[in-house]
C-alpha cells in the first residue's frame, strides 16, 4: 500500500514539476541515470564504445595493442574513456559549457560521464577525482574551469573526493585545439605541477576532462602524478574526437 502511494505521489509530482532538458528546453520523462538530459538529445550523441583501443579510448581500432601515438613519448595513464564522440551536437554542447557560460550543463554532462564510469570503466572506485586545471589567467578571465564543475558533480554522483587543487597548470600553454600532434605534446610538456604531491603517493585517480583528443595534455598530467607515486590513473571525458 505504501509502495503504491508512493508512486501515485511520485507521478503526480512529475506532472506539475516536470523535469527540463537543459540543452533544449524539453521534458525529461524517464529514470535513467543520465536523464537529466532528454531522450532526444541522447539520441543525437554518437556514443564512445568498441571497438576502440584498450588503452587511450581511439574510436575504430579492433587491433589493440600500441595504437597510441602517445607510445612514442610515453603512455602514463591505463585507460581513457569517454561518453560520446565530439561530432555536432556533442560539440555545441561543450561550446555552450566553455564558452558561453552554460555552466548548468556541467549536471547533465557528469550525468552521462557517470554512464560511461559503469559501462566503460566498471564501476571502479578510485582514491579521488582530479580535474585537468586551467591556468589561472585562463580561469580568472572565464570565470571558472569546465573540468572543475565535471568532477565536482561527478564526485557527488559516484561518491568520490575530488581535489580541484593540487593539480596545477603553472605554464599558460597555447590552445591545443591549433596544434598537429607532436606540437600538443610539446606545448603541455612540463605545464603541470602538484602543489602537495604526498598526497597522491599510492592513490588511484581518476583525471576528468570535458573533451580529449591526442590525449597530450592528459597524458602530461598522468606523468606528474605518476612520478609523485600514484599506482593507478585513469581518464574520463564527456566526449572525444576520432
């Protein structure tokens, strides 16, 4: 009896408070932990699954093994995953987030990159949350930093520390979005510092980012915080380029 009078209240609620797509205004009407988006919306992301490489995530690889073009440098992370491709409307979402001060999108973003943690990355727990840093100039003139709203509600869904501080960007690098690969890994190169590195010795950490490419700048923040000690680092993105 109390089960049914809980769903009576519970559908009543949703037809005077529905809830709202906030990419495009219509109604959420299902469960899903990733419904804070509307069908319809999902529907336009191309999602990120196999087959892919085992190790950075790059769409459309069947033979695994050293598929990376970070193998040349360097592989320091184990995994990158991530929710969806960046093709059209996963691109217009992100532009929103970062550019256009559509920092609510940051809900429903975590919401699908909680998706991708159980499907992709299994359920792993990990000792903390780290976002990719901006540097300061960079976040002054924003306002805030895209990766920092990820991981913060990221860590709320999962139930997970998150740490927005100890990553540091001390260099202003150039936007990698204009460089070939080799110059990503060159523009990132020593860019990253870790202002308590004790604090990640024997950890397993999961970086957050919105979007990965070359997986340079990711790769870049692995190194430093595998070199301060920590034994496992993973990555996770809302979305990836092919």
């Amino acid at each position: 009896m109390l089960k049914l009078l809980y769903n009576f209240a519970s559908d009543v609620l949703a037809l005077a408070f529905p809830r709202i797509c906030p990419v495009c205004g219509g109604r959420v009407a299902d469960d899903f932990l990733d419904a804070i988006v509307c069908e319809s919306c999902r529907s336009k992301l191309q999602r990120a699954l196999p087959p892919h490489c085992e190790r950075c995530g790059r769409p459309d690889v069947v033979h695994h093994a050293y598929c990376c073009s970070l193998m040349n440098t360097g592989l320091h992370f184990d995994q990158a995953r991530a929710y969806c491709l960046f093709e059209d409307y996963a691109r217009r979402v992100v532009h929103d987030m970062k550019f256009n001060q559509r920092r609510e999108l940051a809900e429903p973003m975590a919401g699908m990159m909680a998706r991708a943690w159980i499907e992709r990355l299994e359920e792993r727990r990990y000792d903390c949350l780290i976002p990719v840093p901006l540097h300061p100039s960079r976040r002054h003139a924003r306002g805030y930093n895209q990766s920092d709203l990820l991981a913060e509600r990221l860590g709320d869904m999962l139930d997970m520390p998150v740490d927005c501080w100890n990553l540091e960007r001390r260099r202003n690098t150039r936007p990698q979005s204009s460089l070939r690969p080799q110059e990503k890994v060159e523009n990132v190169r020593g860019a990253f510092t870790l202002d308590k590195p004790e604090r990640v010795k024997g950890c397993e950490m999961l970086l957050i980012d919105d979007i990965i490419t070359t997986g340079s700048t990711a790769n870049e923040c692995a190194r430093v915080l595998r070199e301060a000690g920590a034994v496992r680092i993973d990555v996770l993105t809302f979305a990836r380029t092919r």
